[in-house]
C-alpha cells in the first residue's frame, strides 16, 4: 500500500489566516507605518541594492514593532525589554527608520548600536550567534531569578546568507538542544535567494526550531506567524518571501506619533510594572548587582583561599589528572559567581 509522504518540516502560513491576537495597532495602520519605514529608507540609503532589501522587511517589521515588540521609548535601556538584534549593514536604514519613527534618538549610521538594538553591524552569522546568546542568557537568568524579573524575547532580523554560516548553524542546533523559546528570528528572502535559502531552512528545522514561510507584503500572515512563535515552545524562524520588485512608487510619508502610541503605552506600562516587581522582590540587591556588571565582595579573596587548597590536594595526589583540577576550578568560580555558566549547566539545559 502507497504511503503518504512525509510532512513538510518548514510550514506555510495559509493564504488567508485568521486575525492574530494583537495587543496593540491595528494591522491597517501597520501599512501606513510601513510606508513611512520604506519613504525613510529610499531617503537615507545610499545603496540601491539595500534598499530593495530593506523595504522588502518594511511590513514585517512594523507589525512587530508596532504589535509585539516590548520597548519604553522613554527609557530605551531599561532591562526586561525586549532585544532587538540586526547586524546585517543591508538593514542599518531599516533600523534607524524604525528608531526614528517610534519617538527614539535617531541611530548613528557607523558601528556604534542604539539602546533600542542589542548589538552593532558586523561579520555575516555574528548576529544569529548573538541573538541565540541572547536567548540563553535570559533563560539563565529566568531559572534563577523568576519570570517576575526576567520575561522578554529576543527578536532577531536577518538575511539568507547568515543561515548557512557555521557559527549560526552551530549556535540554532544548541538553541534547539537547549529549547531556547524566546528566539524568533526573522529572515528576509528575496525572489532570487529563495534557491540556496531552500537549503538551508531543513537545517533548522532538523535542529528542533519551528520554521514557517509568510509573504513579506502580507500583514496578515505575519502577525499569525509572529502570535504562533510567541506560543511555540521552540526557536522560531520565520522566512518573509519577498515578490518581485515593483518600479519604484511615491508613498506618503506619515508623521504620525499617534501610530506609536498604543506601542509606547504597551512598553511603559510593562516597565513600571516590572519596578514595582523589582522593589518587592526579595532578590533585588544581588540581581541589581548582577545587571549592573559589579561582582560579590571579596570574591577574589575567596577564590585564592579555595584555589590554595586544592593545589594542596593536588601536591598528596599527584595520580589524578589535570583536568580534574581544571574542573575543579570552574566549580569554585561558580560557586562564587553564580552567573557564570559551566559545562554542566550546559548539559542540564539540553540534555547533552
């Protein structure tokens, strides 16, 4: 008897989805935020190949700015916001559109990032490595500090070329092992790069992430993709097919901070309710410590005492391996900073 083929591993969003559950903007003036984001980009981008690419991401990423992503343009470094991470250059426009737009300080156009974003312009494959990091670091954070002071996402903006890279397919099979569900990346793919994407997105999907395809001009579809990651307990990688460009139209320019008001109420008042959060919470000096950078008092001092007496140990039991002593060393630095991740928490996390 004939078996059926196998399922599709990289999922389509239908033609017509249902209306995703929005908090915020509704998805017509999305468009009118995207016209403004693609004006911006034809004004400032010296780069025509740029800006085609660019442009195409206009609507993804007014959807996820105006409906999903967390920020307070008031206080664009406030912790618990959600990170924004691009590091491809054919997108630096795209981001200093969207800061501009949303009542932030305009983006400096070098390599120097923006508060809203998480990380500068850089080497093809960093940004996804970043991003996953990202990711990792805030369930770190989460297991040992709660989802009262640790609950944002990590939304990541990329290109097809960043895919096949090493270092991103080496960090999306660790996001997958370690079920890393705070990342949502976000790839552009023009008509021309649909062939060697092709190639790479069975790898992801291979490596434990939910992989869907949407028409990067179709609102619709993106917000129903962008609402399923939030949901999915699994990376998510979300490939917007741009069509064809057209010759090139006039587009108003709106000016309208009102389209971003529903936004900015979202992000400020998630941050004071994350404050009131943070004065009662019972952890708050040694998480204040720990995002400021500062390290516990006198853990040098602890160190070298602990550090002496295994050298000690090793002096009356010269049979045992270095490498013993090697671990053995990393698990006195964790006992003393705690935010330091070893190989066995690495293992805990995904099962290794």
């Amino acid at each position: 008897m004939e078996q059926p083929p196998p399922p599709d591993p990289v999922q389509t969003m239908p033609q017509s989805p249902p209306p995703a559950v929005g908090d915020d903007a509704p998805l017509d003036q999305t468009g009118r935020i995207a016209a403004s984001i693609r004006q911006i980009i034809r004004t400032n981008e010296p780069d025509s190949h740029h800006v085609i690419h660019a442009c195409a991401m206009a609507n993804a990423c007014a959807v996820l700015w105006s409906r999903y992503l967390r920020f307070d343009p008031a206080c664009p470094t406030w912790f618990d916001r959600d990170r924004f991470v691009v590091s491809s250059v054919r997108y630096r426009t795209l981001v200093d559109a969207l800061v501009t737009l949303s009542g932030q300080a305009a983006i400096r156009m070098d390599d120097t990032p923006h508060p809203a974003t998480a990380m500068g312009f850089g080497p093809s494959g960093q940004g996804l490595g970043a991003a996953i990091g990202m990711a990792m670091a805030e369930q770190h954070m989460a297991a040992r500090f709660g989802r009262t002071l640790v609950n944002h996402r990590i939304w990541a903006v990329s290109c097809w070329s960043e895919l096949s890279t090493g270092v991103a397919l080496e960090a999306a099979v660790l996001a997958g092992q370690m079920g890393l569900d705070r990342i949502t990346v976000l790839v552009g793919l023009s008509e021309h790069e649909r062939v060697q994407a092709e190639a790479a997105l069975p790898r992801y999907a291979a490596s434990g992430w939910s992989v869907r395809k949407v028409a990067a001009d179709q609102p619709e579809q993106i917000a129903a993709a962008i609402a399923s990651s939030i949901r999915t307990h699994r990376p998510c990688l979300i490939a917007c097919l741009s069509p064809a460009p057209d010759a090139e139209t006039a587009e108003p320019f709106v000016d309208d901070p009102g389209l971003w008001a529903s936004a900015a109420r979202r992000g400020a008042t998630a941050r004071r309710s994350w404050l009131r959060r943070l004065a009662k919470d019972r952890q708050r000096i040694d998480f204040e410590r720990l995002i400021s950078g500062e390290r516990p008092a006198l853990w040098r001092t602890d160190w070298r005492r602990s550090w002496q007496g295994t050298g000690r140990h090793r002096v009356s039991h010269p049979a045992l391996p270095t490498t013993s002593y090697a671990r053995r060393g990393l698990d006195i630095l964790r006992e003393l900073l705690p935010e330091c991740l070893t190989e066995n928490e690495l293992s805990d996390f995904s099962g290794l």
